[in-house]
C-alpha cells in the first residue's frame, strides 16, 4: 500500500467528481415525468412503463435530496427538479383524509395506499435536505412528516419506529424491520442539521442504541433484520426480497458502519460504543460477506453465515466504499484504506456501465449484468453518495459537509 490515501489523492477526486457528474448527467434531466413524480430507467436506459409507472413515496424523496446535493454544488437545473419532486410529494403523495404519506401512486391515485416507516423516513430526508435550500414547502412538510412520525410511528417503550399501517391508520400487526429504523436514523440527523433541533438526534441515538449497540451485539455485530413487536430476532422470517430479505444482509452492516461513525461525529464523541461497533460491523461484513473468489458483496447471508442470495448488487458497494472512507477517516487502518480501494475497483470494472452509462445495479455471482430483483437502473440516490462522501470530512451529512465547506471557502475568500 502506498503511503497516501486515496482519500487524499486530488486524482482520486477528480475521478469520483467527474462520475458524480455521469450520473447528473444519466438521471437528472430525463428522469422528470410530466405527469408528476420520475421516471426509471431499463438496462438500456428507456424508460420503464413509461405510460402510467407506479411512483413509490421513497424514489422521489431519494431525487429530491439528490437534486439538492446538486443544487448545492452548483448543478444549473437541480432547483426545477427539487420543485417538481416535492410538489409531486405533498399534492399526490401525501393523504390528506388520513394524513401521512401513501406508499405508491400513478397517475390515478394512490396505488398502494399503506403508510410505511420506510417511506415517511425518506419524506423526512427530503424535507430536511429542501430546508437547505430554502424550498417553500420545506417547513410543512417537515413539520407534517415529523408530527406524523412522532404520533403514529414512534414507540418510546422501545426508541424505534413500527413498520407500518393502513391507509386510516390501523395497525399492520406482527413485525418490526431495521431497515426503516436504519434509513431514519440516517433522516433524523440531516433533520437535526437542518434545524438544530437536538429531539432528531436524541431520536437517531436510541435508534442506533436498539439495534446496533443491543440487538447486533448480542449476535456478534451480525444486523438482524426482522423482529417481532417486542425487538425479538426473527431469524426465518421471509419477505420481500427488495425490502425485507430473509437472512441477513452485509450491505446494510457496511451502512450502519458509516451511519453511527456520523452519529458519533454529531453527538461530540460522547457515545464511546460507536467506534468499536462501526469496526466490527465493517469487519465483519468484509469477513462473511464479501466473495474471494469474484468479488463483490454477497446480496445474503444465512445466519450460518453462508452466502443465501449470491447476486452482487450496487448499494451494498455503494454502502462499503462509503463506509471505509469514514472509517478512514476515523480509525486509519491499512485494511480499511485496502478494502477502499478494493471496493472502488470492483466498482470501476464491473458495476459502472461504459456503454450506456449509469450503474449495474444487479450482477450475478461472477459479475455479469442480471435483473432478478432489480429491473434496470432506477435509482441515482446510493451511486451518488458513493462518490460524493469520500470528498468531504466524516463529521456530518453529505448536505451539511457541502455547505459547511462553502463556508470555509467563503470565509477564506472574504
């Protein structure tokens, strides 16, 4: 290993600048449908069920935070975009009977009219991102997603979410899921940003608390996905491959991993349990999840331990590389900085598309393009982060680490 990181490389920047810049380019301008909400995308690109696509709540959320990252660094075009995703929002996604926000809508309404934790995580992401920026229905919405969360969702007796309700709120009895809680505890601290109000992050703590510090601990810092409403481990639970995948899934460790390094960083260091935690998730996903043979992340694992679903897909690669990069940052290792690389350069070969452009997002065990789980390429929220995290300090949200650093700029200039 040399003795620079690439961390520090101002190449190594500018290669993952110019691909933050293929996937604007891939995503941003097309991705708008007329009709409301966005598009995705085939393998080749076209668009997919182009007449009247079903719209989950969690890909316009996902664009529209995206499209602030762009704003912020000067993207022309990114504001249109945040406009359009969160009118498509708060006029069609949000129930304005029952309140909260449906899970999936087209051009006729809702579709699947669920409210989901998953979802209203990613409302309260895009809210928290839109405040930045200074959109004018950021502070509704903010405030109804937040209210909405805190009165249906949120069970104190344990610091979680439940997973999710009918249309008029009746209880979906039976699970709670990690990946929810995982995903607003990623929202709650660029809430807490946004806004300075430290209820997110107490809220992003006890999260974190519950399901690494405890219930991941408890199974040698293996994420249990699927619990019971008391937080008992369902091991054989199975359900949705995308969402709630039997098993466990290294990518969501490799997640974890950068999200409590993060919360560590925004709550002063007080929470000592972080860094030895965040290690050991990354380690141990390094360990059962990565293949030796062809690279890649195992999609899952069986609580052997073995590999379940042997497809490689895009985000956990995604998770890891930015994973390594805070861990980097904050407990310099060799094989930290080794397994950085490692990631990118699987990356670089097989998951990012010379031809088309955008990203693989599913290969097959020995790397080849397959759609099994995912259809195409529909989403630029992971990819885009991927890039764009390593470039700034591991203290805080990519948004608030953008700014931050303008300040630092405009400060300097001035």
């Amino acid at each position: 290993m040399s003795a620079t990181s690439w961390l520090d490389l101002p190449t190594h920047h500018d290669w993952l600048k110019a691909e933050a810049g293929k996937l604007f380019d891939y995503f941003q301008f097309r991705s708008i449908n007329p009709n409301g909400g966005f598009f995705e995308f085939g393998p080749d690109g076209a668009v997919l069920n182009a007449d009247n696509p079903v719209r989950p709540v969690h890909l316009a959320a996902r664009m529209v935070h995206c499209m602030v990252i762009g704003h912020l660094l000067g993207r022309p075009g990114c504001a249109d975009l945040i406009d359009h995703g969160m009118r498509f929002i708060w006029e069609r996604h949000r129930d304005p009977e029952h309140g909260g926000y449906f899970w999936s809508v087209d051009d006729n309404g809702p579709v699947d009219a669920s409210k989901q934790g998953y979802g209203h995580a990613f409302v309260l992401l895009a809210a928290s991102s839109a405040l930045l920026v200074g959109h004018p229905l950021a502070d509704p919405m903010l405030e109804d997603v937040t209210t909405i969360l805190e009165t249906k969702f949120w069970e104190e007796s344990h610091g979680a979410i439940a997973e999710e309700f009918a249309a008029d709120w009746t209880p979906v009895a039976g699970y709670r899921g990690q990946n929810s809680n995982m995903h607003l505890t990623e929202a709650l601290m660029a809430a807490y940003e946004a806004t300075e109000d430290d209820g997110y992050l107490k809220m992003a703590e006890r999260i974190a608390d519950l399901i690494i510090n405890r219930k991941a601990r408890d199974v040698g810092f293996v994420v249990g996905e699927h619990f019971d409403e008391n937080w008992t481990l369902l091991k054989d639970y199975k359900g949705n491959e995308m969402f709630r995948p039997s098993g466990t899934t290294p990518g969501h460790a490799l997640e974890w991993a950068r999200l409590i390094l993060q919360l560590y960083a925004l709550g002063d260091r007080k929470l000592d349990w972080i860094p030895e935690a965040a290690q050991a998730l990354f380690a141990q996903a390094m360990a059962l999840g990565w293949d030796g043979k062809h690279g890649g992340f195992f999609y899952t694992l069986d609580w052997e331990g073995q590999p379940a679903k042997r497809m490689k897909l895009w985000w956990p690669m995604c998770e890891g590389a930015a994973a390594a990069a805070y861990l980097t940052r904050h407990v310099p290792s060799d094989m930290h900085e080794d397994c950085y690389r490692l990631i990118w350069n699987k990356i670089a070969m097989h998951h990012l598309d010379h031809i088309r452009g955008g990203w693989h997002e599913e290969l097959t065990e020995t790397l080849q393009p397959a759609h099994e789980i995912f259809p195409g390429k529909g989403d630029i929220y992971h990819a885009l982060q991927a890039c764009l995290i390593p470039l700034y300090p591991a203290e805080g949200s990519l948004t608030r680490m953008i700014l931050d650093e303008q300040a630092g700029l405009t400060a300097t200039e001035e």
